[in-house]
C-alpha cells in the first residue's frame, strides 16, 4: 500500500537537496578556463619582465582591468607628481610676480646690488647727534646719495640724524657777561631762542603770515628795524627781503612734507663793546622738505636755511633801551636750494622733475650747504653760487 507524502515532508525534502548543491564542487566553464589561463600568462610575462629591468615595478597594462595590480603604491607615485606640479606652477606664479616688481620698481633690486638699502637701514639705526657745543671743525662725513621720499624726507642728508624743531634749539647755562648779570642774560638767551622759533618754525609764519610773536621780542625803539620788516612784507624785494630774517614759503606752490624741520646749531655769548653789554649770538641751520603743489606728488625738495643772528641785552645807566626786550644788531642768511633770481618773499626749491633750463644758472665751486664750519659768506663771492647736496 502506497503511503502518501505530505506538503511539509516535501518543502524539507526540497530545502535538503538545495542546500547539497550549494555546496557541492561546480566544473568552471570553458570561457572561464580561457580567461583565467590567459591572465596567469601576462602575469607570468610581467613578472619575468620585472626581473630583466632590475627591481623596477612595471607599470599595469593596458589590458589590465580597473585596479588591477595597481594598489596604494602606484596611486601615491601618481599623487606626488600632481604634488610636483602644483610645486612648479606656484613657483613659476612667484617668479612672474618678481619680475613684474622688478618691472614696476627696478629700485628694489639695484639699491639692494648697490648696498643702497643697507646703507638707508645704517643711517635709520644710527642715533641722534650730541647737541652742537662749538663751531665745526668740518663739513658733516659723506652720506649715500639718496634721494628724499615722502616717508623719509631727510633720507640722503646728514639732518637725518640731526634734532626735530624747537628741541633742538638749547639754551646753555646763563652767566654773568660784561656787567649783565646773569638773570639779564639768561632773559636774553631765552628770547634769542623764542625768536627763532617764531621766526623759522611757527607753522603761520612759514606760511607767510606776519611774524607778530617775534617782532614782540624785539626792543620798539628800534623803529629803523621795524620800518624795514614792515616795508618787506608789504612791498618784497631785493632790497627789502622778509627772508632775511622769516622763513616763508608760498601755499599755493608748496606743501611741507610732515611736521618736522630738522634743526642744527647753537648759542652762546659774548661780550659786547662797552660795559654793560652782552652779546648774544645765534647760529643755527633748518631743512625744510616740500613737495610741489600740482607737481609730482612724490617729489620731495628740500631747502636748507642757515641763520647768524646777534642780539644785544644791556644792563645800568646810558643806555636808551627797552628792559626785558632784544636789540636785533646784525644778521646774515644762507638759503641753499631757492631760486636765486626771485624776490617775492618766498623760498622757491628745485625739484628732480623740474625742466632743466629753470631759472638763473648757478655759478661758482659747489658749496655744502651742511659745512658749518666757517661763517657765513665766508670765502664765497658769487651771489648766486651752487649747492653740492640739499
């Protein structure tokens, strides 16, 4: 009698012959017999070919399928060499842009050849003079030739080490001179030097407004002395010159480059003619830079004043003076680089970039407008002579 087998023994029966031919051995296929014997070939081919080149990797073949033999290795060599590129391409950027700053400012590079900048790096470190005690027994030591710049004005001169504005006018220590004891004569040295600074650094003089605060110093009896100022400023010219004893210049030609004048000198006294009278006696050099107004804007001049004042302070009976006011005696001026044949009141600086044939020509030996060394006019007989630096 048959028996009849239920739908449970037949899925268990089924799960069964399944899972034996799983994991039974399967017979490739002739294709893939063919492949894989041809890619046991070119290995074979490849690694004989390794030995015949001495150690040296070969690179995959074209045959080769994605990744194959081509692990962490062979992608680093292939990172370094974008690496390398990228390396070039910036170094060939930085080039291009040396050499379009060398285009635009050769400067850079000839004043490096030249120990230009290390000559301007030298003077920037180097400190201060000591204050000027006696006269010079030389002209100041060479400097570069450098020309000025709207950041460092005074670079190519020796007044880059000299001291800034009024500090640099010292009043040494009073004593009694010739009868005049020495609270005269302190009061003397004191208003000697606020003249000067009225004179050649209160920003309103030098823009040509009336001198008020230094003509104040000055005794009112000496009515000659303020009759010639008075007619200078009104009327300038050769004969009547305001820059004698004023520094000005014209605010619709020049600007000053910075707040800064440098100043060099000093004061002393002596005494005067007759007892009870002192001489107090001035001389000082300024350097004013500018740049001209609708000019080149970076075209720094400088003009060099120098100044040689004597003042007379008096004390006791005989004299029909002013107490606690200066006489102004003489004074003598040396203006370098203005222009020689111009009366109008003003200074007048050639710049680099003015045409050549401006002007009057000078005449004479070059003189340094820095020697204060020797009084001035001394040895000098040309009106119009030639400055060898400014």
């Amino acid at each position: 009698m048959d028996r009849q087998i239920s739908d449970e023994e037949w899925a268990r029966f089924s799960e069964e012959v399944a899972r034996e031919s799983a994991d039974a051995p399967k017979e490739p296929s002739a294709r893939a017999r063919m492949v894989t014997e041809r890619l046991r070939r070119e290995e074979a081919e490849r690694a004989r070919a390794g030995r015949r080149r001495f150690g040296r990797a070969p690179k995959p073949g074209a045959g080769d399928p994605p990744g194959w033999r081509t692990g962490p290795a062979w992608q680093e060599m292939r990172g370094r060499g974008r690496a390398k590129r990228r390396v070039k391409a910036a170094a060939a950027i930085v080039v291009i842009a040396g050499l379009a700053l060398v285009a635009l400012r050769p400067e850079l590079v000839i004043d490096k050849l030249t120990g230009k900048a290390t000559a301007r790096q030298e003077a920037r470190d180097a400190g201060p003079l000591a204050a000027e005690t006696a006269r010079p027994t030389a002209a100041p030591g060479a400097v570069p030739a450098d020309r000025p710049t709207l950041k460092e004005p005074f670079r190519g001169s020796p007044a880059a080490q000299w001291a800034d504005g009024a500090a640099a006018i010292e009043v040494p220590p009073a004593e009694g001179v010739n009868g005049v004891p020495k609270e005269g004569v302190a009061q003397g040295l004191a208003m000697a030097k606020q003249f000067l600074v009225a004179a050649n650094l209160d920003p309103a003089v030098l823009r040509g407004e009336r001198p008020t605060a230094a003509l104040d110093l000055l005794d009112p009896k000496d009515t000659k002395r303020r009759q010639e100022t008075a007619r200078a400023y009104e009327h300038p010219s050769r004969e009547n010159d305001p820059l004698e004893l004023f520094t000005r210049y014209n605010p619709a030609e020049l600007k000053p480059v910075g707040e800064v004048v440098k100043v060099r000198g000093r004061m002393w006294v002596e005494a005067g003619e007759k007892p009870g009278q002192a001489d107090v006696k001035v001389d000082y050099s300024f350097v004013y830079p500018f740049v001209k107004i609708g000019g080149n804007p970076e075209d720094v001049a400088r003009t060099i004043v120098r100044r040689e004042i004597t003042f007379q302070v008096f004390h006791g009976r005989g004299w029909d003076m002013t107490e606690g006011r200066l006489w102004l005696y003489g004074s003598a001026q040396d203006i370098a680089n203005s222009d020689c044949g111009r009366f109008d009141g003003y200074v007048h600086p050639s710049f680099f970039s003015d045409p050549r044939d401006s002007g009057p020509a000078p005449s004479g030996s070059p003189v340094d407008p820095y020697d204060r060394s020797k009084s001035i006019g001394t040895d000098r007989t040309e009106e119009c002579g030639t400055a060898s630096r400014s």
